[in-house]
C-alpha cells in the first residue's frame, strides 16, 4: 500500500525501499567504511601508488597519488574495446618508474568487480605488453638477450570470466595492438621505464590476504597493477548499527554522484567526514548543505569557478551553470616530476611545443604565463592580459545538454587561435575542469592549424575532404599524451570531427552527420 491506502506493484515497492534506503547519510557512511579496507590493501604495499579510477573510485580514500579513466562499457561483454581516447598511458609510465600501482574502484550492481577492472584493464596490460615487445624488437637486435623474448602478451582475465568470453577477446586483441601502433602513441616512453611486463591482480573484501606472507611487488616477475574493488560484496543493502545510529550499507555508494551528492565533492567530504559522519542521518542533508555553500562563498570571493547547487524535485543535482562536480585535476610528474591533485590547484597542460595548453577555469584567471585565454566555461572571467582583444569567452555545453554546442562555436574558436598563434602567443584554452570541453576545442585547432609535426602552419596542411576519423583519434592521442586527465565526451567529439569534416551546421550534422559519423570517436 502506498500512502494513500492504494496497492502498487512489487516493482514499485522495491524502489520506494531502495530510494529510501539510498539517501545522503547511507551512501557517505558506507564509502566511510569501505574507505578503511582500501586503506589497509595501500598499506600492504606502501611503495606503490595509489590511483582512483575516475569517477566512482575517487571517493573511497582522503588522498589519491593521481586518477586513471578506465570505463566499464569497454568491459561490457560482446562490446569489449580499447579506446584510444582513453589510453592512459600515464598509468603505464607511473607502474615503470614505482614498480607498479593499486587502482580502486567499486561497483553497486552485485559483481565481484565493475567490467572496467575484470576486462577493460586486462585488455588494456595486453595490448601495451604486446606493443612494448613489438617496439622493442623493431628498435634492438639484442631484445631476446634483454629479457623480451618472455615477455609475457598473454591475456590474464580473472577466473569467474568465461573460457569462451576470454576468446572471443583474445581474437580482437591483435587488431587493437595495431589500432594502438598506429595512433602515434608515445611506446618509446613506456618502454623505457617498464622492465617487466604488466599484469593485473585482483583484491576485493572477499580476498583472503595472510599478513605475515604478503610477497614483496619486486619479488614477482611481471610490474602489478592491483585492481582493488571498494565495496562489500554481501548484498547491495545491509542493515548496520553504530555506537549511535542505525544505518544502511550501500555497496558502490559513490557511483553516480549527481542522484545523491547534492553538490558534495570527495574532497568535501574528505575534508569533513568527521563532522559529516558524526551528524545525527536526519541533520546528514542540512550539514552537507552548509559545507557545500560556505566553499560556494570560499571559491566566490577568490573569483573561482563558484556555481549556485539547486536540488530539481527529481532529486538529481543540477547547477545553474551545467556543473555538478569540479573533479580533481593533476600531473602525474611525467615530464618534470612534480604532482598536484588540490581542487585548488589544478594543472596546465601544455600541449608539447604547440603555444597550447588546457586548463580549468579556475585556475586561468592566475596565470601569468599566458598571452590569451580562450575560456569555453558558460561564465567569464576577469583576467590581467597585456593586450586587448587577446581574451575571448564562447560559452559551450556538454552534448549531454547541447547537442550542437560545439559545432556551433568552433569556427569562433579556431579563428581566434589562428589570430593569437599567428603571432606567437600563448594560447590557453580552459572549461570548468580542463577535461572535456576545452580538450575538444585544442583538438580541433591542432588539426586545423597544425602539421603533422606538431609545427603551426596557418592552417595550409589542412583539408576537410581528407579527414577522417583515424586522423582525429591519431591527434586526440598526442593531446593525451600531455593532458593526462582528459575525458572528452563522445558525443563532444562527434561535433568535433563533423567540424572538421566540413559539416558546419546543426543541420547537416542532424542530415547526415550522425548517421554517416555515428561511430566516429
């Protein structure tokens, strides 16, 4: 019965326990708890790094060496795939210069692990092995002498997948370690640090670990990347008791922040768990509400990026301003050997010897190393530049909320960077986190405006009728290669290449573009 005295479904009962289950409260006290056990796997091998894979993981511990992009759809059985727009070759390069590294994620949907660590890193170690061994041999007679004639290529998948699973996938890895071989990635680089092939491992809550014979990562023969599920792996619901309250355990409470965060961050909460924890369930929304408000204020009097968080009836977090999280942003130190992951200090992306960098809004308004900003946020900044006209604000959305957004700007964009870049100016392009938006729009002055080479040429290599999809993964890999933390959307990118292919309007994308273009990136 519902409130008023009618029957419902089965169905829907189940969803009113869940929906009531799943509130503010439960979902921060079970990432609490779970934090514990990640903490403890860290301290079993305190030498290696440890990363959250983007987004869920990054709430499950207060402090992250860095962060990693590993989807879970790239996983999914009979879609399996390995994207060149998310190689995270940082990750590779990190496990060759630490001895490896610990990976956490977690997942709500009942699995001993989400798809992205039973398959889609597993094929990931695969491929990279296979084209380290490939580039090795090619660049040094001596390679079976130095170890590389055992180079282990095998897939090692975790033994709940299935044998034919394992080879429907092993069938496509050959064709991925092409697709890999031929987007220009930088393998020299990992090559060179990594002195055993990777290999992944699989530790959950369920994993029995006997202390007093934990073997040493150098002891083994292959460089560990440790997948580390977060979660309980009991049931998605399980009734707790506190020295004080009564709650529920959510397993993979930090996905899909934007239902239940209400603006909190992992950082916030981090910065305030005991305060947070601490609070009577019922004072959970009311406690949140004011820490999220006094950082609102915090970043506003500084000029920082500082939208209004509203709650929609539907309960799903919105902003005035199409942000729901300022994520953490970092350099993992693979080119001057420092690391920064404060919300307030993200980094600068210098795109090579290109003029071009990507960075978050917050952060452009302090530089001083810029002539012009490019800024793709929907709100504008005020900046210090020695010339006029050397900002330009194009406010863009996501294609979750705009489809055409980007299409629409990006002849804007790319004549105002071949004004500024034809003068030898530097050029930084930001959006709200440096990620996404502004990746897209460097994306698509590189192949405008640049040479192979990576040389600015006015434009006069350029040619829309010869684009093609390789071509923009190929130049999406050389921004990545600097842009660690990029995560370009796919629909984003589609208005990318549909631009540089000539399509210049909403309408011809809509004709013909989408159809034709669909699976382009």
């Amino acid at each position: 019965m519902d409130t008023d005295g009618k029957k419902i479904s089965i169905y829907k009962a189940a969803r009113s326990i869940k929906k009531r289950d799943n509130n503010l409260y439960n979902a921060l006290k079970s990432i609490s708890e779970d934090s514990i056990f990640v903490g403890e796997i860290a301290q079993l091998w305190p030498e290696l790094p440890l990363l959250a894979n983007l987004r869920c993981g990054l709430w499950y511990f207060p402090k992250f060496y860095g962060t990693c992009y590993f989807k879970s759809t790239d996983g999914h059985t009979n879609n399996w795939s390995f994207n060149t727009s998310r190689l995270n070759l940082h990750v590779a390069q990190l496990a060759g210069q630490k001895g490896g590294c610990i990976i956490v994620d977690s997942t709500r949907k009942g699995k001993r692990f989400p798809d992205s660590m039973s398959k889609t890193i597993p094929i990931w170690t695969c491929v990279l092995n296979r084209s380290i061994r490939r580039y090795v041999r090619k660049t040094n007679e001596e390679a079976d002498n130095l170890g590389f004639g055992n180079w282990d290529c095998s897939l090692h998948l975790p033994l709940w997948v299935p044998e034919t699973e394992k080879a429907a996938i092993e069938e496509r890895i050959e064709e991925w370690t092409k697709q890999l071989e031929d987007s220009g990635a930088d393998i020299a680089s990992i090559a060179s640090c990594l002195k055993k092939p990777l290999r992944p491992l699989w530790i959950s809550q369920k994993t029995v670990i006997w202390l007093n014979e934990v073997p040493d990562h150098d002891s083994w023969d292959f460089t560990p990347i440790i997948l580390v599920n977060a979660s309980s792996l009991n049931s998605i619901y399980q009734p707790r008791t506190s020295s004080e309250f009564s709650w529920n355990y959510i397993a993979g409470a930090g996905d899909d922040e934007e239902s239940w965060a209400r603006g909190l961050t992992p950082t916030l909460f981090w910065n305030h768990v005991y305060d947070i924890i601490s609070s009577e369930p019922g004072l959970c929304k009311q406690k949140v509400a004011d820490i999220v408000e006094k950082d609102r204020v915090y970043r506003a009097q500084r000029g920082q990026n500082a939208p209004q968080v509203t709650v929609a009836p539907s309960k799903m977090l919105r902003t005035t301003n199409d942000i729901s999280q300022i994520e953490p942003s970092l350099s993992l130190g693979l080119y001057n050997g420092t690391l920064k992951s404060s919300e307030e200090d993200h980094s600068v992306s210098w795109l090579g010897s290109t003029n071009l960098a990507v960075a978050g809004t917050q952060l452009a308004a302090h530089l001083s190393d810029v002539d012009c900003i490019l800024n793709c946020d929907l709100e504008s900044i005020c900046v210090q530049l020695q010339d006029s006209g050397t900002y330009m604000h194009l406010p863009m959305l996501g294609s979750k909320f705009d489809r055409f957004s980007l299409l629409t700007n990006l002849p804007d964009a790319v004549n105002f960077a071949k004004l500024q870049l034809s003068k030898g100016k530097r050029l930084l392009v930001c959006c709200h986190n440096g990620e996404d938006i502004s990746v897209c729009v460097c994306l698509a002055i590189l192949t405008s405006l640049f040479s192979d080479e990576g040389i600015f040429n006015d434009g006069k290599s350029f040619d829309s009728t010869n684009i093609t999809k390789w071509e923009v993964r190929r130049r999406l890999v050389f921004v990545c290669q600097f842009a660690v933390t990029a995560r370009p959307s796919r629909g984003n990118l589609k208005q990318v290449f549909a631009f540089l292919s000539g399509q210049r309007s909403p309408s011809s994308l809509l004709d013909c573009g989408e159809a034709k273009h669909g699976d382009c990136c």
